[in-house]
C-alpha cells in the first residue's frame, strides 16, 4: 500500500517539474490532481514534520481533508476582517478547475477583543491548502493547489510542493504514542466558579441577563510526547457523530470534536440547530432511558435551548426567504452526555453570503448566553482566562457549499501541557454544584481516550484525581 502511495507521490513530482518549464496560465491558481488509494488521513497527516497542518472532518463522514502547506493563507485580526478574507477566498476558489467542489479551511476566534484571543493563533485564518488530501465516498484525491499570480508566485507554489513532498514521511504514526498526564489546575477554580454564579444570579434578577453560559479550562501536565491526531482519531470514536478539526498555531495545536452545527450552507439552502439543555447518559439502557425522559420534560433545559432556538431564528430572520424548525426538541446522545436539539432549515435570500451568516449567528445562545451582548460582556468581564478559539468557529468555506461547527469539545496543546474545555449554560434555576458537575460530564470522553492511551506504567491519573468522576 505504501509503495502506491508513493509511486502516486512520485506522478505529482513528476507534473509539478514539468509545469517549471510551461507558460503561466492567465489565471489566479492552477490545481492539479490524482486519485489516491484507501489511506487513514489522521495517521498520514500525524506522520508528517511541519508547522503548516491542518485537518478537518465534517460530521457525516461525507468529506475529510487533510492539509499539508499552505498555497494562501490570511490572518484575520478582528471580525471585521471576515468579508475580505472571505472574498479573497472565493475569489481564489473560483479559478480552480470545477471550483464548486473545491473548499479553503478556516477558524475562528469566540470573540475578537485582545483579552480573548490566544496570540498563538490570532483571531482566525482562512486557508487553501497546498497539498491537499482529500476524502469523500467516492475515495481519496491528491490535490496540489497552486498560485500563479505571476511567474514569481507560480514558480515559488510549484517548488514549494515540491519540497513538501520530498519531506513527506510515508510511514502511518497515528498510535505511536508515549506520555502520562495529571491534573494540573483549573481555570475558573470551584471556589471561583461558586462566586461566577452568584454574580449571574444577581444578573438574572436585575433583568440584565436571561442565560450566560460560563466555561472551564481545565490544564493537564504532560509528561512524554502526545499525538493529537491519535487523540483525536479515537475521540471521534467515541462520538461518531461529530466533526473533527485540527490546526497548528505557534507551537501550538488547537482540536477537537463537536457535535455541533454552527451552520452548513447547500447553494441558498441553510442548515443550523438549537444545541442547548445537558443531562448524563445511563450505565443501561433503561437508565438511559429514564434520563433522557427526565431531559426532554425538564424545566431549566428546555428553557435554555428554547432560548437558544430563538435567538438564531430571530437572528437568520431576515437573512431568508423562509425559515422553519423543527416542532419539537429531539436528543443527541453522546458517550456520556445527552443534548436537546432543535433542527433549523432555511432558503437564504439572494446574495447572502458566509461571512453574514457568521456574523448574526456567532457567538451563539449556546456558547455565549442572551441578550448575546449583554451575556458577552458579563463572559468578558468575569471569566478568568482567554476563550481564544474554544467556543469559536471551524470548518470550510467554498462557492457551492460551506460548512462550519461550533468549536466545543475541544482542546489545546502547547508545549507540556494540554487544556481541555467545557462551558455550562446557566439560567435562574441553574445550581452551581449541578453545573459544575456538567463541566466534567462534558471532557468525561476526552479523559477517558487519554487514561487509555497513557503509558501503561504511569501510577497516577487524572481519573482518579477528580473528584466525583
């Protein structure tokens, strides 16, 4: 399998040096492709030594790509600079050979005040891949992606390919890992997390605030060499509907797996949902089921996601043609949670763009709170570290379709330590204790793929380090 893969590799090297002698094409970008056998993505991508890497998956398993280099890449420092990146980036798209089906990554920061954003990874980015790898049920398509603005940017794309290419290492080291963790710290402590609270009380009374939805990032202390690629591989096992997203900063990887939509756009037709109201899942099934009866009749829960529901109808309103949901609330099981959801479908107006979408739609209910400017400041003012990206948004942008997730159920790894994030949403009949609890139910999975894949011969672990777990 290796060998064909290779020789693959070896047929791009082979039209990339022919395309040194040609002509520039009178056009912004140049792609060229080649079909692939059956490879596992995570593991290629995890095997390979560079700092530009980037992966995503959506959450049906219809797409997957894997990114090594980068032919364009731009920064965005605030949410303003959404619309040009965006612009540029369909710009770019459009000169690629049946450009709708071609897509540039891309993330996005919770909120773009400095305070918030980790300077590892700025506010966003928006990628086209230099190398692509790229999956869907039709199988694997290597893609190179080329700029040719001019001969000097043409020439540079092609032999920066093949420089990629040259260092790719063919060998899969997805499971190759070796390292022990312990709690370290956690960031609100419980002490912190009770005051947190009372001060949302005090804002649910006052009239200010109706939900706010407070987080924790809870930092592990590494000791060896963790893959995240592995992690994340098994993560997404454990909850198989999710997508999975991965993006390297400044010495610093930022991954996760959420089952939630932000929003996923077909042409003019829009996809979201109400994600909100948490309760564990049963050691049997008919716990299970208990449980979930006990979430879909709950007070509290169904008036948070009801609240989540209408915000992004009343924020989508405008923006389409016609906009339903779903009549009632259904439930997402997880490995150790269950969601309440509501499914939202729209037909957008004419001329809607991405970059509209993302702008009424985050932050939103389910990660920031309402009134969403009001619950943004209390996040701002109160919370004891910098979101950066947990909370934020990732996914691909293309011309006939986009797709981005909400960034939860994530985690960042930078240098000997690795943080995990969870948020609980918190309305007037919230109980710290309770919520606090949910902070723990929600990175129960992540812990889990972590105790089992730590060296056999550690003698402590986080498992046994949380209380109540």
């Amino acid at each position: 399998m290796i060998s064909v893969i290779q020789a693959q590799f070896v047929f791009m090297v082979e039209q990339l040096e022919k395309l040194l002698s040609q002509p520039v094409p009178e056009k912004l970008m140049v792609r060229i492709e080649c079909p692939l056998p059956a490879i596992h993505l995570q593991g290629f991508l995890a095997a390979q030594d560079c700092s530009e890497k980037a992966f995503w998956r959506d959450r049906e398993g219809d797409y997957a790509i894997a990114a090594i280099g980068y032919s364009w890449s731009e920064k965005l420092f605030s949410r303003q600079d959404l619309t040009s990146a965006f612009t540029s980036a369909r710009k770019l798209l459009s000169h690629l050979p049946e450009h709708a089906s071609n897509h540039c990554l891309c993330y996005l920061s919770f909120a773009d005040d400095e305070s918030s954003i980790w300077p590892a990874f700025g506010y966003g980015m928006v990628i086209l891949p230099l190398l692509e790898l790229s999956q869907t049920r039709r199988g694997v398509v290597l893609g190179v992606n080329l700029r040719s603005d001019n001969i000097l940017e043409y020439q540079s794309s092609i032999r920066k390919a093949l420089a990629f290419i040259t260092a790719l290492n063919y060998s899969p080291q997805l499971f190759q890992t070796s390292f022990t963790f312990q709690l370290e710290s956690y960031q609100p402590d419980a002490n912190v997390w009770y005051q947190l609270l009372g001060k949302a009380r005090h804002a649910f009374v006052s009239g200010a605030l109706d939900k706010v939805v407070l987080s924790r990032e809870t930092c592990l202390k590494l000791e060896g060499q963790l893959s995240p690629l592995s992690l994340l591989y098994t993560w997404q096992q454990e909850n198989p509907h999710s997508y999975q997203f991965l993006f390297q900063g400044q010495g610093q990887t930022f991954f996760g797996c959420s089952p939630e939509r932000l929003v996923k756009r077909l042409e003019n037709i829009i996809s979201t949902e109400a994600l909100a109201g948490t309760i564990v899942r049963g050691q049997n099934l008919l716990e299970d089921s208990r449980l979930e009866s006990l979430l879909l009749s709950d007070r509290k829960n169904i008036h948070e996601n009801r609240l989540v529901l209408d915000d992004i109808c009343h924020q989508l309103q405008p923006l389409c043609q016609s906009l339903e949901a779903d009549r009632s609330h259904s439930v997402v099981k997880l490995r150790h949670i269950q969601h309440l959801r509501y499914q939202v479908r729209g037909v957008l107006n004419h001329d809607v763009c991405d970059e509209q979408l993302l702008d009424v739609l985050h932050p939103t209910p389910a990660v920031g709170g309402t009134p969403r400017e009001e619950a943004l400041s209390f996040i701002e003012t109160n919370e004891p570290y910098a979101r950066g990206l947990y909370a934020g948004v990732c996914g691909i942008v293309g011309v006939r379709k986009s797709d981005f997730c909400v960034a939860i159920r994530s985690a960042r790894l930078a240098d000997n330590s690795l943080m995990l994030y969870s948020g609980a949403g918190i309305v007037k009949d919230s109980v710290a204790d309770e919520e606090w609890f949910e902070l723990d139910n929600k990175i129960a999975t992540v812990l889990d793929v972590l105790d089992r894949q730590q060296s056999k011969d550690c003698n402590s672990s986080l498992m046994a380090a949380c209380p109540g777990r």
